[in-house]
C-alpha cells in the first residue's frame, strides 16, 4: 500500500540519535554515491549461479515428447507484461526448435509464484546481473517537457524544485498543484535506495553529499538537499505497486495525485506497450547512470526448460532479446523496443555498492523521520542585552535561529513556541500556541508555523526568569502531546540562571518531576541553548542529561552555526 506524508514507520523508540540526520548526512569521505562497473562478462555465470544452457540443454529437450520445452511463464513486477511472449519465443528458437509459440496467458504470470522465470530488480546489489535499466522519473510527456525532457534531469531543475524556486504555477500550471514524487520506499527496494540517493547528489549540484548542511546559513544546495525526502510525498511497500500509479485516466488525473514516479526504464517500456490511456516518458537521473541490476531466478514452477532460460540470459543471444525486451544490456546497451529519445543512448551504468545503499538507507530514514519541537524561549530583561560581534540582542539572536529552523523544516514537522518571563513578582508562561504539524491550516490562507513565526517576531522582553518552572510546565505538556513516530524534543532558548518567585520550583523538584515523566519508551529530550558570552551551563544541564538531550553553550557567533544544529537536532536516551 502506498503511504502518504506522515504515515512513514518511525525507527525504534529510545534508539540514541544525537545530531539526527545531520550525522546521516555526513557520510564520511565515501558520499552517498560510491559508482563502481559492472562486474563479470555478460555471457560467464558466476560460480554458483544458475547452471549455463549448455549444462541444460538435454534438460529443456526432455519436457515433452515433441522436443519442444514447456511454455514458460515469466514474473518481471508487470502482471501482464507484454514483451513476456517474445522473449519466451527467442528462447524456443535458440534451441534450434520449431514449436509452437507461447500464449500470452503462459507468458505473463500473474505473480512470482507461479512464475518460471523471474526477471527482477533485487533488494541488494548484486555481480551477476544479466541485463540493466536505468532509474527515471516518469512523467506524461507534456509535464516531462516543462522539466527540460528529452534531456535528463539537470542539477540546476532539482535545486529549483526542491527550494520551490521554480513551481508547476510559476511554468503556467496551477491544475498540476505541488511537485511531489512517488517513489518506492528507499528502506525497502533498491530502486528506491538508488532514486534517492541519485536526487541528493543532483540536489547537492550534482556531487554526493559528504558532509552537513550549513544549518544556519544554508546555501541553495543546502536547502535543496534537507528537502530532498520531503519532496517524496507518496512511499509504496514496492516497485509494483508505485507502477500501479501510472494507471491513471488522464494527464491531469495523475497530476493530482504526484507529479513523477520513481520507477525504471524498462517498466516505462513495459507500461507504454500494454495500451495505456496515458503514455509516459523516462526522465533519466544522473543522466541515465543511475541504474539497478536484473537478476534472473528459474523456479521449479516452470521445470527444467527455466533453468535453461537462466542460462540462455546470460549467453550474447540472451543479452539480445532481453534488450529486445525493453531492457539494457550488462554494459548499457540501448533496449530495442520501446525507446523514447532518451532510451536510443548508451549508457555506463553507474552501480550502487552495497555500503553506498546502506549509507542512503540511513539517510533516507533518519531523515524521514520528523521532529516534533518545543521551543521555550526566555523573555527576561537580560535577553535585551547586546550579543558580542553582532547586530542582534540576545533575544533578536533567538529570533534569528527560529527563522532559519523555519527555513529548513519539514511541513509534516510537529512545532510550537512558548515564552516565560516573570512581571510584578509573578510568573508569566505563554502557552498559547498548541504542538501542532507546520502545515496545519490556521484560517485565512494561514498555517501553522505562520503563527508561530509571527508569534516569535512580536515577543518582548522585559522581567525575570522562572526558568526551572517554565521547563516543568512545557516538559509536562510535551510528553502528554507526545507524537508517535518522531524525534520529541523541548528546546529551551535562555540566557539565564533560574530566579525565584513565590512559585518557584527547586533543580531537584525540577530533576524530579522530570525523571517522573521521562519514558523511554516515549521518549521526550529536554536540550538547552545557553545564549551566554559568559558560557556559564548551570544546573539545567542535569536535567537536559537525565532525558539524553544535550548544553550547549553560545558565547559568540562563531559558536552559533555548530551550537544551534546540535541543539535542535539532538534526540536520545539518557
């Protein structure tokens, strides 16, 4: 089943993440994309792969008493695949047989179980593929034009889309709503692994990501690359099932549901040949480079004559009808069948080894899981004080921060804003703004992190600093509002030390209630942002340490860029 934007599964509960995906992020020398060639020659099994023809032959002879194999019947992800009677035909001639041909019902399985022959993209990489098909996005042709198609997806369109530079209304087509894509889940599938793996490096201009974004000063590369995942607005279970999305009535039926598929060449073939009321075309990644193996697996629902087929894939012959087939060969060879502009080119596959895919896969879910943020801002008379080699007071500081977080932050991320201070000796906490998801519609046009960011532009400050009170009371609201599924975190943005009012709690009161409402199963991390040129980390720090949350002091500007992605990033167990 495909899953929208918030359905996503949620890595375990209590798992240690400090800095969140900015350690997913940086990668380490290696990047996310690691190419390496092919391996092996395409006509040579790998010593324990499936027996080569010539081991078969006798096999494949003895099916029936006419010479002639078996009809075979072929999975490739297509339940009716059309090119499944033609390559089960050039099979049958290269035993120098004359038999009857296969019925298209014998041809096509209608799942891998009953299959012969499989014909698929694995999970992992592999060294023993027989044929290769590029990783594209598919679009109707008309919406593939305004991308730049017949060309392939260019670094500059993917920054544009992704930081919503360039939008479906700003090329003329406000019908076509949000860019969004579907894609199968990158968890899950190597397609998947690949397509997002290839879109952060076209995201990061065109080279992997080996290292942080620039949280706080953020270029477009930044920016588009921190979007990356949230671009995928639709996550399917398989590569199936996001092909099922190109079934749509019309071009502009599909629009309103994604603007691409992640999906293969050859399934764009495959989809094209079968009749479809829309034909699509392939937007090639990493100029078609970006590509995943075919593996070929003889079952024992189609006997001794698919055993035989698993070898006759892997001789000069076989290479030639599966590329008749609509795929490529091992080394790039054009598919025959069924090619646009952009299908007609050689290409050197680029392959994804298994530590570049596990890499992504990291990425891909630590990314893919959101926060849900608390931020507890100091409104005391200190926080007007002038922060040293900057234009900013304190406060205007903690502005600053919260907009830029706003700049990266993902829509279906969970936010809200209080502010505490203290006025004629009483304690003032607002906690007005509800914990809600960014994208929540407000009225007017409006949304949630609008209110939020208004809210913070318009606070003053002036008073004292209940500060162990205010993080009971926020800490309170933040586990009772804890959200399935995400990094749960209270930020707590001071300058200060606790002042005592008549309400007033203790560090120990505070310490106690706090190991009181920590659950680690339901994790909620307290992390403290000390906006402080004296750098003094008070007694909070025990507290922000029983909930696996991080201190982190600002005592200059060349602190903040690392400070501020620590704090609001840092999620663990104590």
């Amino acid at each position: 089943m495909a899953r929208s934007r918030g359905a996503h599964a949620a890595p375990g509960s209590g798992r240690k993440k400090t800095f969140g995906w900015i350690a997913a992020l940086a990668l380490g020398t290696g990047g996310l994309l690691a190419w390496s060639p092919w391996s092996g020659d395409a006509s040579t099994p790998k010593a324990g792969s499936t027996p080569s023809r010539s081991n078969t032959t006798g096999a494949a002879n003895s099916t029936n008493p006419h010479g002639c194999p078996d009809p075979l019947s072929f999975w490739t992800g297509i339940s009716r695949d059309p090119y499944a009677v033609s390559l089960d035909s050039a099979f049958v001639s290269s035993l120098g047989k004359t038999c009857p041909p296969a019925t298209a019902d014998r041809a096509s399985a209608a799942d891998a179980k009953s299959a012969g022959v499989t014909l698929t993209v694995p999970d992992a990489p592999v060294t023993d593929a027989v044929a290769s098909t590029p990783v594209v996005l598919a679009m109707p042709k008309a919406m593939a034009t305004e991308l730049g198609w017949p060309g392939p997806l260019m670094p500059g369109v993917v920054q544009d889309l992704f930081t919503d530079k360039r939008t479906w209304k700003s090329m003329g087509h406000p019908e076509w709503g949000a860019f969004r894509i579907a894609a199968p889940d990158p968890a899950k599938t190597l397609v998947g692994s690949v397509a997002f793996g290839t879109l952060t490096a076209l995201a990061n201009g065109g080279t992997p990501v080996t290292k942080a974004p620039n949280y706080y000063q953020p270029t477009r590369a930044d920016i588009a690359v921190v979007h990356s995942e949230q671009k995928i607005t639709t996550v399917t279970e398989s590569l199936d099932e996001a092909n099922a999305l190109l079934d749509a009535a019309t071009p502009d039926e599909f629009a309103r549901t994604v603007s691409a598929v992640v999906t293969t060449e050859r399934d764009v073939i495959a989809h094209n040949a079968s009749d479809p009321q829309v034909q699509f075309v392939s937007i090639p990644l990493g100029a078609g480079a970006a590509t995943v193996p075919i593996t070929v697996t003889a079952t024992e629902a189609g006997g001794s004559a698919a055993t035989a087929f698993a070898g006759y894939a892997r001789t000069p012959a076989g290479t030639i009808a599966l590329q008749a087939a609509g795929w490529r060969s091992p080394a790039g060879g054009a598919p025959t069948v069924g090619t646009d502009s952009t299908g007609q080119t050689p290409i050197s596959p680029a392959n994804f080894d298994a530590d570049a895919i596990k890499s992504i896969r990291y990425a891909w879910g630590t990314m893919h899981t959101h926060g849900s943020t608390m931020a507890l801002i100091d409104l005391s008379g200190s926080m007007n004080l002038d922060f040293p080699g900057s234009a900013y007071s304190r406060l205007g500081l903690v502005k600053q921060l919260t907009a830029r977080a706003y700049t990266l932050a993902s829509p279906k991320a969970a936010s809200t804003v209080w502010f505490f201070r203290t006025s004629q000796g009483h304690d003032l906490i607002d906690s007005e703004l509800p914990l809600e998801l960014n994208d929540t519609p407000t009225g007017a046009g409006r949304i949630h992190s609008d209110d939020v960011l208004a809210q913070v532009k318009a606070a003053q400050a002036g008073g004292g600093t209940p500060l162990y009170l205010a993080v009971k009371q926020a800490y309170a609201h933040a586990t009772k509002n804890y959200r399935e599924g995400y990094l749960n975190q209270l930020l707590v943005l001071t300058d200060g030390t606790n002042e005592a009012t008549a309400n007033s709690v203790t560090i120990d009161q505070l310490l106690s209630s706090v190991k009181k409402l920590y659950n680690p199963k339901k994790p909620v991390t307290i992390s403290y942002l000390l906006i402080d040129p004296q750098g003094r980390i008070g007694p909070l720090k025990r507290v922000a340490d029983a909930t696996g949350g991080v201190s982190v002091p600002v005592r200059s500007m060349a602190d903040v860029p690392r400070a501020y992605a620590q704090a609001l990033f840092a999620s663990g167990t104590p």
